[in-house]
C-alpha cells in the first residue's frame, strides 16, 4: 500500500545518515512533487549488509524545483532536478511549503 | 623552481592514487583467482569485452524509435524490456549487457520544453549495457557536483547552451533505476535510414551534455568540426 500518490507534495525528511544510505544531503528537508511511481525495492540501508530479507519500501520520483534545492540557484525558475525516493524518507508537504 | 617555472605551489598531487575501491576489486579478483572461479585469461577476456561494448545499443535505441513511433513508445514505457528487441538484456548479465543488478532502464525523451541530462553524484551509475563504459569525466566528482548545482553552467562548458524557454531537467540516478536520454531528431535527416541516424546519436546526447547533428558523429577526426 503506497503512501503518496503521483502529484503529492512531499519533503524528504532530515534523518539520521549513521550508516548507508542514498539519500542524497541535498535533497535532505527540502520539498518536491511526486512525478512516478517506482516498484517495491530493498531499501539501501539494509542492501549494504546484504540482508536479502531486509525491509522493502515502495520507491517514488520526486522533481524538485532547482530554486528550491539551492541558495542563489543561477539557472530559471523553471529548471528541475528529478530522483528517486524510499517512502521512508518522505513526509507530506506541509501546508504553505507547495 | 626551475627556469621554466618561475612559479612556487603546493605540490600537484598524484592524479593515479589508488582508491579503497581499487584495492578491494584487486583482493576481491586475486581471491577468486586463488579460489578457481575463474582464471586471469578469463578476466582479462572479459575486460576486454566489456571495456568495447561501447554506446552503438543506445544509438540503435534511439535511431529506431525517431523511425518508428510505436517502438518509440514501447520504449519510453519499458525500456528494459524494448533494450531485448535490440539483443540488449538488462536480466542477463552474461548477455550482451555488462553485470548489472540494476535493470530497470528508462528512457529520458527530450522535447522542444525539456533537455534531460544524466548523473550520479553519489557514485558513477551508468547505462552500461547500452552506453558501454562511462566517460571519466562523467565519473569525476567535479562533473557530479557541479551539474546538479549549475546545469546551465557546466552544459555551456561542453559547448551546449539552451535557450532560455527550456528546461533543464537533472536527473540524479541514486537507485536501481539507470537513465537513458532520447534527443530530438535533428533538421536534416529527413528520409535517412536507420543506420545513418544511429551514427549521429552519440554518447554525449544520450548523456544529455551534447545536441546530436545532421552533420557530425562520433566517428569523424574532431579536426574537421564544421562552423
């Protein structure tokens, strides 16, 4: 059962990076949209110590606006970054944050 | 300082420094090699497979797709599973693809709204199966950090500057998926076969840094850049 639907505003959580992980500093606390779905994966905090049976989290696209990625951002307004997110990582937007 | 070099700086480090990664694929090979699983022979063999494949699987890709609107959307819908019209299978590592376990391939289409460009700024994830090996720069972290900072910037230094009702799509490959850009057709090719347009689809303009051209392709001497 997925969490976020293709459309949803969602910010990625600040949380703790102790071990592996690949959610990128970057992306950390800031807002985007959710552009498509991706199938259920073993989430990379479990892959790295090759647990087989580790937890399996649905995984979702997320665009950002570039603006709201960096301080100064020096391209257009319009420029976008895309990646791709655990559900783990993701809360909804909050209001005022879309 | 020499006569040369009037100049005094820190010491330019070694470009050649051997990397954690280096090591461990260097005792991870030799073990196995001890082990029997398989010989030097064999992985020398195999380097020199995999280091030819080169990007002619992406260009076939994208040359029949600009011929054939149904392919084209097979393609962008599943591009794993279109790749094995080609002879490409992502699931089969010992195919014509490189050992991967990340199979699931997209398909990137540009349009006269969106330029695409690829990276991976946590490691060097890369098309292998239908690019080939990755271009160095494509693996320095100066190119990671930097396209996701300033795309416009680092697309201009590669020659490519887009007009400013574009834009600019990064696509930061973290994941399991691998990423593929589709260019526009260029003016010019009108009535071209399948051949002639896959050799204008080179590496950079399915990387994204680059616009393929009627006029150019991977195989001319650089010398002969037309103005």
């Amino acid at each position: 059962m997925r969490r976020f639907e293709i459309g949803d505003h969602v910010t990625v959580r600040e949380a703790t990076t102790l071990f592996h992980h690949r959610t990128q500093a970057y992306t950390r606390g800031h807002t985007g949209v959710v552009v498509e779905h991706r199938p259920e994966w073993l989430i990379p905090e479990d892959e790295a110590w090759q647990r087989e049976d580790g937890r399996v989290e649905p995984f979702y696209v997320v665009r950002f606006r570039q603006r709201d990625l960096w301080p100064g951002y020096t391209g257009l307004d319009r420029d976008t970054l895309e990646t791709e997110v655990a559900e783990g990582w993701l809360v909804p937007a909050e209001e005022g944050m879309q | 300082m020499s006569p040369t070099h009037d100049h005094d700086h820190a010491p330019i480090e070694a470009a050649n420094e051997i990397s954690e990664f280096d090591v461990l694929e260097t005792a991870i090979r030799e073990l196995a090699i001890e082990k029997g699983l398989f010989s030097p022979e064999d992985h020398r063999r195999f380097m020199e497979w995999a280091e030819r494949i080169g990007p002619h699987g992406g260009s076939r890709l994208i040359a029949r797709a600009w011929l054939d609107p149904e392919f084209k959307q097979r393609l962008l819908a599943d591009g794993t599973e279109t790749s094995k019209e080609i002879g490409i299978d992502w699931l089969d590592p010992t195919g014509t693809g490189t050992p991967s376990d990340f199979t699931y391939f997209y398909v990137l289409e540009n349009t006269p709204d969106v330029h695409n460009v690829i990276v991976c700024t946590l490691c060097s994830c890369y098309p292998r199966p239908v690019l080939g090996q990755a271009p160095e720069w494509y693996k320095t972290p100066h190119y990671r950090r930097r396209v996701v900072r300033w795309p416009r910037e680092v697309l201009a230094e590669f020659g490519l500057h887009l007009p400013l009702d574009v834009e600019v799509r990064v696509h930061d490959s973290n994941q399991k998926s691998r990423f593929m850009v589709m260019p526009m057709r260029p003016e010019g090719t009108e009535g071209w076969t399948e051949d002639q347009l896959a050799a204008i689809v080179t590496r950079d303009t399915m990387i994204g840094v680059a616009l393929p051209r009627a006029d150019w392709t991977a195989a001319r001497s650089p010398a002969a850049t037309p103005r």
